[in-house]
C-alpha cells in the first residue's frame, strides 16, 4: 500500500515552480533558442518573458545537454539515466529521436507533478509512442509509469528509504553506468536531506556522474534578494548552503562520496560556449540589462560530479 501523504503550503509552492521552468522553456523555444518538439505539449501558452531569463535558460539547457553527451561519449547508452526532480523535463524525448537513447531512463518527481506528467504522456500519441512497448502498452502500477526502458515514478526526494525503493523497482542498480541529473532541484532540499541523497546516490552508482544545476553566491546582496523572492512565493530554500562560490559548491559534492567536482558560474558558462553559437543566440534578442544577466549568471552554477577513471576527464571544454 501507498503511503497516503498530505502535502504542506511549501511543497505546493515547490511544485509550482515546475510550471515556471515549463513555462520559461516553451518561451525560449518559442524565440529560437533551441529546438524541442516536445515542450509544447507540457505546457499550452506562455507570456513572453524578459530576454535576460531566455539567455539564462538557454545557458541552462545547453550546459546540461553539453555533459549529458560527454557522459554517453564516454560510456555508450548501455547506461541509466536519474532525472531527480524531472519536472516537465523532455529530455528523454529529445534523445530519442537521437542516436543517444539510453537503456533506462528514470524520472522521480513528486507525485502531483508524476501523475499530471502521466496523463499528458497518455494523452498524445507523439509522446506515448516513444515510450510505449510494441503493443502500444504502458504500465501503470501504484501510480507510477513503467515501461521498457522509461520509468516515470512519483516519490518525496526528502524520504531516502522511498526513492531507493522507486529506483529498485524501476532496475536501476551498479551493473550500468548512470548519470544522475539535478536541475534546480536539490535548493527546495534541507542540506541534510540532499546529502544523505546525493551520498546515497555516489555510493550506490560506482560509475556515475552527477550534474547540479542550481543557485549559488546567496550570501551577497542580489543572492538575498533571490532568496527573499523565493520565500515571499512560500519556497523555503536552501540559501545558507548555496552561500558559497562554485568552487566552494564542488568541494561540498566531493566530500559526498564522489571522486572528484568542478563546477563553474553560468558566466564562465556561457564564454565557453564557441563564438559562433553565442552570436546566434545574442541576435536573437536584444538585451534591456546586460547588468542583470551578469549579476544572473554569477548567481547560478553548473557542478560536475564524478564516481569511476572513465568520467574523470569530463570538464567544460573536454
Ligand atoms: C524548478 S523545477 C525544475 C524541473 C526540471 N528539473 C527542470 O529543470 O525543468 C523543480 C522540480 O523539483 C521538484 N522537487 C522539489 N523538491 C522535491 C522533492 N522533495 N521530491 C520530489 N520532487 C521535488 C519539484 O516538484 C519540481 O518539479
């Protein structure tokens, strides 16, 4: 049986920021910052937002997908991947029209988030049939989606015996390589509980890597800022522990059970980008605050974290 659980005011206040990044998404896409076929069917209409948060994203989304490649450059798509927080997340969609898809894709979110993700996955045949056995077949057991090779399953991240639990039965385990992803995510954690998490995870993938993608610098005067407007809409988040610079952030990973972190400010970033790809993106809108996207970009960070020689060499510009 399932736990029945009552969610508190924060917890909807954190799921509701799956809708935000949806929405942000669909809006860059939208502008022609990068290519997703799949984003539109998660969220239907969107204001246009401040050319300042497209750049942010698609700093975002390009850093993550630049690791994503070089961790199936190195291992094959024999491998696993951990989407922790997944959100609206069309990632496994977009490998798959690809040479890339892996072996298993696994998606946790909370289970108001899991169970709507589901329903739109059911709902058009464009998504359903790129998860869907031969037969056109999902399962559906507990509330949570399994299929061969994608899982879609509902779980608190806060409650570590549930999501070992979730990850059993959805295969994962140390035979595959597996590359667990935390895209602004591990912020609505207490310290505590995103530790025991992410130890959790480094001890029990003994090849891995991990991407984290999230604030960082909140002790300065525009991280306050950021972390008063977070709590004004209910989310109390994790702003003493992302306190500290990038480099501060990798050392904290490493003690976690990792080999070896790097991690790296979204400005540092966005100049690793080729110069070709950055004058693209910049003639697609001008900016009103150049400011405010340099004082953006030193408040986010990319951290790398790896387990196994095979990930070691994984860096910004490998
Ligand atoms: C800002 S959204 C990011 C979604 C996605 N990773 C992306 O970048 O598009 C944060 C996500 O983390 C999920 N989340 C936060 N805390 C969680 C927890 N304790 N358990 C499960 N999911 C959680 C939220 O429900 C939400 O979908």
């Amino acid at each position: 049986m399932e736990n029945i659980k009552s969610w508190t005011a924060e917890d909807e206040a954190i799921i509701a920021t799956n809708t935000d990044a949806t929405e942000c998404k669909r809006c860059a896409v939208e502008l022609g910052y990068w290519k997703d076929d799949y984003i539109s069917y998660f969220v239907r209409h969107v204001d246009r937002k401040a050319p300042e948060i497209n750049r942010g994203y698609y700093a975002r989304v390009r850093a993550m997908e630049i690791f994503i490649h070089q961790f199936l450059e190195r291992c094959g798509t024999k491998c696993q991947i951990i989407n922790l927080g997944c959100g609206f997340d069309t990632l496994y969609w977009r490998l798959k029209d690809t040479t890339q898809a892996v072996g298993n894709f696994i998606e946790l979110d909370f289970p108001a988030v899991t169970s709507k993700k589901c329903h739109i996955i059911k709902r058009n045949k464009q998504l359903l049939q790129k998860i869907a056995n031969e037969d056109g077949e999902v399962m559906i057991r507990e509330g949570d989606l399994h299929s061969d090779g994608y899982h879609l399953l509902g779980c608190d991240l806060r409650c570590l015996a549930e999501v070992r639990r979730k990850l059993a039965a959805a295969g994962a385990g140390p035979h595959a390589p597996a590359l667990v992803l935390a895209e602004c995510v591990l912020v609505y954690l207490r310290p505590d509980a995103a530790d025991a998490l992410l130890r959790h995870l480094a001890a029990a993938f003994p090849r891995c890597a991990l991407l984290v993608y999230e604030q960082c610098n909140l002790g300065d005067k525009f991280g306050e800022v950021m972390v008063r407007n977070l709590s004004a809409r209910g989310c109390v988040v994790a702003g003493a522990r992302l306190a500290g610079s990038p480099a501060a952030q990798a050392e904290r990973l490493a003690a976690l059970g990792f080999d070896a972190a790097r991690a790296w400010d979204m400005e540092a970033v966005w100049r690793s980008f080729p110069e070709e790809d950055r004058a693209r993106v910049e003639a697609l809108e001008m900016l009103d605050e150049r400011e405010l996207l340099l004082q953006l970009n030193s408040h986010y960070a990319l951290c790398v974290a790896t387990r196994g020689d095979i990930f070691a060499d994984m860096d910004l510009n490998a």
